[in-house]
C-alpha cells in the first residue's frame, strides 16, 4: 500500500455541512484524533510479540509500503528523537535529517558555519534560523521522503520550512511529538554524558524548548499535523506507540476515541485557567445546531459525526467528576493518565519475567518435596508455581491492554489539545 498523502495541510476544521472545507464561513481547526485500536501489527508490547512485529517490519511489508513519508519528530530535548527515528527510517527508508547531527558535523569539520554555530550550541541556545533553513534546504532539496529530527524548533523555522515544502510540493504526512516530562529528561540527559550535557545547558535548552519550539509544535497542532505519543516508558513502548501513529496517519483510518479519562486522573490534574469544558460543551452543540462537523482531509460525513459525539461524551462524563473543569485541565488529564499507563507497560515485561521466574523457582521446590517424600515442601512449591504463573499470565495480558490504552489517550489528549489551542486564540 502505498501511504495517502495529505494534500491539504489544514488538517481539521469545522466546515458547513456538505460544503467544501475551504468555503466554509467561520471554521474552528483542532487536531486530528489519531487512535489506534485496529489491526496492526504492533499491537503487543511483549516479548513474543515485539518479536513477531519485528520480522514482520523486516520482511516484505516494508518494501510494500515504501513511498513519499515526511515525518517531523519533535519533542524536548533527550525526548529519544534519534533513537525512534531509527526505528521509522528502518520501517520505511526515510532519509534522517537531523540538524543537531548537521551541526556537530559542521562543528568536527571545523567549517566557518560550524564555528559559527559552536558558541550556540555549548550554551543550549538554538543556533539561528538563517543558518538553519539554509542547512536542511539543501537536504529536504534532494529527499522525496524524509525524517526531520530537531527541527523546526522555532516559529520561523516551521514557516521557512512550510515555503519550502510549498515550493517543492512535498507535502508533510505528520508531526511526532515525544512527550516526556522534564525531570525524566535531566535524568536521561545526565546519564547520556555528552559534552553539551551539563545540568545548567540541560535546563537551558528545555527552556529553550518551552519557550521556542513548542509555539512551533502549536504551529503545526493548528494544521491538524501532530500525534502526541507518551515517551517516557521503554524504548519499545514508544516505538509501537510511533510506528502505530505513522501507520494510522499514512492508512487515513477513521478517527475513534476509545476511553473515558479516569476520575482519579482528573482530581491529580491541575486546574488551569481558560476554556471552561462547560462552555465547550455548549459551543460544540450550538456548532451541531448549525450544521457543523469537524473536519479532516478524507474523513467521511460519517466520522465526522462520530468524532463530534466522542468529544462530547468524553467532556459530558469529565464533568461528572469534575464540574469546574476547564478543557486545559481535560487534556492534562489525558497525559497524566497516559503517562501512568506508560509506565505500567514498561512494567508489566519485568512483571512477567518475576512471574515466570518464580514459577520456575515453585515447580523446582515442588518436583523436589515429591521426590524426597516431603508434601509439604510440595505443596508450597506448588503454590508458588502457581502464583508466578499467574502473575505472568496476568501482565502479559495487562501489557496489551496498557498499550492499547496508552495510545487511545494520546488520541483522546490530541483532540482536546487541538481544540483548546484553536480556543485560547479565538
Ligand atoms: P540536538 O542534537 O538536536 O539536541 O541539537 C544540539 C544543539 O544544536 C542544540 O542545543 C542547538 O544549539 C543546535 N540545534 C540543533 N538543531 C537546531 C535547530 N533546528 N535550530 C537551532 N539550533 C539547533
């Protein structure tokens, strides 16, 4: 299958029923619900599943859905930007541009750009834009499909790259946003060691990151552009989560929201000022009223409506636990779940090898109380077993069930992400 390519970039607005998007009168974008609850490949996050989905990605299927991908993979700064791009290059044999990477070269080559680019570069800041676009032009220039890693990073740099992805009609298949917490990131950071890796750059670069690039990734939230995907389990979790979100991006799937946000959830999430859900609530159904849907490229009347009536019985049951809540406050409660249930799935594979171990450890005991004659030691032996088998049973199953909710909720989040963002500037 060769993947759809999004013509039109503003992904996601509401249009007058039956008309054409681009005629619609007032028109409210909000990103593009992305869940995957289908059939891919990827659906498990064990080990014989991982192994199962790994020789599959290896084999025939790659080759058959080779074609025009253009991904920007954005998140903060040790987000695992690198390391996933890897994993979509190996997928789809997109060429990896990494600005980060350009840099360091230019820098090891000790070029005027490089030393230009160094004093930047050792204080965390963003080497600038000039420099930059001129940089990865030349690059985007020569690639039908590619993986733009660490870049863009600022306003500018999405509108220079927008002109010349207009001028070069190469439109984009996504944005990847790698969501991790910042505390996560220092530690990660720390750990990796690299030169520009000191805790005073680490904390500048993530302000950096806040206060630069995320205006950058609204940019593109606005065009209906980015899946968020939790990133602060394993390497493997996140990876299904991506390649799972790029599949779905690249099949045009229909959009669906699978869950509800949990009441616990919702307590933990702070209250933000802004959008009252409430309110939003209202706005949606007087949008009905008016013959409005949301819109996305390809989505059918059908999925539309379906999309609208998610948004609503999401928000409806949110206020039952939480009558005040604000639409920031639903979508902060959509990662904090999210990142709770990450963090299971990254648990459940130790979960399992505990299982089995103390299975094996069980029926060991139990064939020797048999053998020597001692029921007791058995017995025990036997319970043990039992037990490890069961917990192993239990979290292999649970790990499935984890990822699969992990990425209803970077759906869910999106959805009310991309509709507080067109908000608060409304
Ligand atoms: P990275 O390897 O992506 O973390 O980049 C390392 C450093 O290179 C950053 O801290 C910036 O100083 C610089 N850099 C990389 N990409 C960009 C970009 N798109 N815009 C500005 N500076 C960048």
């Amino acid at each position: 299958m060769a993947p759809r390519r999004i013509e039109n970039r503003t992904a996601l607005k509401t249009s007058e029923a039956g008309q054409e998007p681009s005629q619609a009168a007032d028109s409210v974008s909000l990103s593009r619900p992305r869940v995957s609850l289908g059939t891919s490949v990827l659906q498990s996050s064990n080990a014989a599943g991982l192994a199962a989905a790994s020789s599959l990605l290896s084999g025939p299927i790659a080759a058959a859905t080779a074609g025009p991908l253009r991904i920007i993979l954005a998140g903060p700064p040790g987000g695992g930007k690198g390391t996933q791009s890897d994993f979509i290059q190996e997928r789809w044999g997109a060429a990896h541009l990494s600005t980060g990477e350009m840099l360091r070269e230019e820098v090891k080559n000790d070029t005027e750009l490089g030393r230009q680019a160094k004093e930047y570069m050792d204080r965390g800041e963003l080497v600038p834009d000039d420099i930059i676009l001129k940089l990865v032009r030349s690059r985007i220039e020569k690639e039908e499909s590619f993986i733009l890693d660490g870049f863009p990073r600022s306003i500018p740099q999405a509108e220079g790259l927008d002109q010349m992805l207009t001028e070069m009609n190469k439109p984009l298949t996504s944005m990847i946003m790698l969501d991790v917490d910042d505390e996560v990131i220092v530690k990660r950071l720390l750990a990796r060691g690299r030169a520009d890796d000191t805790e005073d750059v680490i904390r500048n670069r993530l302000k950096v990151y806040h206060e630069q690039t995320e205006p950058a990734i609204a940019h593109y939230r606005r065009q209906g552009l980015v899946e968020s995907v939790p990133a602060a389990g394993s390497i493997e979790t996140t990876r299904d989560l991506v390649l799972d979100r790029i599949e779905k991006r690249l099949e045009g799937a229909a959009p669906t929201l699978e869950t509800a946000l949990s009441s616990s959830s919702l307590a933990a999430a702070p209250a933000v000022p802004g959008h009252s859900a409430r309110a939003f609530l209202q706005e949606i159904d007087s949008l009905v009223e008016a013959g409005k849907t949301p819109y996305a490229p390809g989505w059918t009347e059908e999925q539309r409506s379906e999309v609208t009536e998610k948004t609503r019985s999401l928000i409806q049951e949110a206020l039952v636990h939480a009558p005040e809540a604000s639409v920031g406050q639903l979508a902060r409660a959509a990662k904090l779940q999210a990142d709770h249930t990450v963090e299971e799935v990254s648990a459940s594979p130790r979960l399992v090898r505990l299982g089995v171990g103390s299975a094996v450890l069980g029926l060991s005991a139990a064939a020797v109380g048999l053998w020597q004659g001692a029921p007791a030691v058995a017995a025990v032996g036997a319970t043990v077993a039992a037990a490890g088998l069961l917990t192993g049973a239990l979290n292999w199953k649970g790990a499935e069930r984890f990822t699969e909710l992990a990425k209803a909720l970077g759906g869910t989040r999106d959805l009310l992400e991309g509709w507080s963002v067109t908000l608060a500037q409304s």
